[in-house]
C-alpha cells in the first residue's frame, strides 16, 4: 500500500442539493448542534470529494480547510441505497464547530444511486459502543 | 490483508483508498502501519457475521503512533470485510 497522497480535487462549489439538505437536517435534528447549524445549513456551499462517486461532499465556509481541522461526528446515519447495498453517513463539524463533511460510504465502494427520503434515514446511535451499534430496546 | 477467512480491503481504487486514508495521511501516519494496526484489531471480531446485525457498519478503534484512531468496517461477504472510514482523533 502506497503512502503517497495523490492531490484530492474537491470538485467544484456548489449549492446543496434538496436531497443532500433534507438528509443533513435530519441528522442535525439528532445532534445537539442543531440550534447552531440548522439555520445556516441551507445557505452552505459545498464541493463533491474524490470518493468514487459515493457522495461525500465538503462544508466550505469561506474558505479551504485541511483535513487536519476535521473535529468530530454529530451524528450518524444509515439506509439501503436503491440495489439494496447498506450506504452509512457520517456527519462532521471541524474544530470550531463549523459543518465539516458529509461522509458518505457504500459499503461495497459502488457509487451512490440515490439518497432515500428521510423518512427512510436511521439514524445511529451508539453510545460510545464499539462493534456492531446496540439493538434498539 | 486477511484474517480469519475474511480479506481485508480498504477501498478499490487510488482514490477510494486516498478517501479512505486522508485523516491519517494528514496526521503523517503510513497507511500500511495503519491497516496493519486495524487488521490486527479486527482479527478477534472475525469472521464478521453476514449479514451483519440490523445491516449496520462495526465500529473498532485502535492506537497509531499515539494516535487513537477509529474505523469502521462492513463484512461484505464471509471472504470480504471493506473498511471504508478511519478517522483520527
């Protein structure tokens, strides 16, 4: 395995798709960063990462931010994409507290077919639990 | 890398491997040391049950160079586990 890293073009800047955004609410509506970031989520640009057509898109606030300045995960989510392959979201905010990036992985590394109404959207929650996420009671 | 049946794969192509490993490229990490320390972590957990419970993605954590790390993994098939997220502290 190689340790060279190749340079990682973000695509372009862009506005969020109404897609992407209901899916990001939803998943900020179960993080305590809500309050902070709901109102702002809308009006974000973001650029598309280098991940074989899954999905992942980058925050831009203004400026480029190196991974060095990623902080956290808020909140993660999960659903089955439409071939019925698992797709897990994680969503990050950089030191600051800022939106960071939408992780967006297929577990098969196949690209995204499409993201499923939010009503389809589990949220995940583990507790600090490694492994397999608990059972829901 | 295999362990216990399963092979372990960090993603297909350059860039899903580059996607997969920037937190710690960032952080200065050799991603081989990285996927040797996951694999070695992995092994008591393996073979992965498929499908895995609810369909959801095995969340381990491991310690580089003094860096604790997370990753996730999915065990694609009972030859297959895909570690598609390292994310460093």
């Amino acid at each position: 395995m190689s340790d060279a890293s190749p340079v990682r073009k973000l695509g372009p800047l862009r506005d969020l798709r109404a897609d992407e955004l209901a899916i990001i609410k939803k998943m900020l509506a179960a993080s305590p960063f809500e309050a902070k970031l709901a109102p702002q989520v809308s009006a974000m640009k973001v650029q598309e990462m280098p991940d074989g057509g899954m999905g992942s898109i980058k925050f831009f606030n203004g400026r480029p931010r190196s991974e060095l300045e990623y902080g956290k995960e808020i909140a993660e989510a999960a659903f089955k994409d439409a071939d019925g392959v698992p797709v897990s979201l994680s969503l990050r905010v950089d030191k600051a507290g800022d939106l960071f990036e939408l992780d967006v992985w297929k577990v098969d590394f196949s690209p995204l077919i499409g993201y499923p109404d939010p009503e389809d959207l589990e949220i995940v929650e583990r507790h600090g639990q490694l492994g397999f996420p608990p059972q829901k009671s | 890398m295999r362990g216990r049946g399963q092979v372990i794969v960090f993603g297909q192509d350059t860039n899903q491997i580059s996607h997969a490993f920037r937190h710690t490229d960032v952080l200065g990490l050799d991603r081989a040391e990285v996927a040797d320390a996951i694999t070695r972590n992995l092994q008591p957990y393996l073979p992965l049950p498929v499908p895995p419970p609810r369909d959801f993605i095995f969340m381990g954590r491991v310690t580089v160079r003094g860096l604790e790390l997370s990753y996730q993994a999915y065990p694609l098939s009972e030859e297959l586990v895909n570690v598609g997220r390292i994310t460093g502290p």
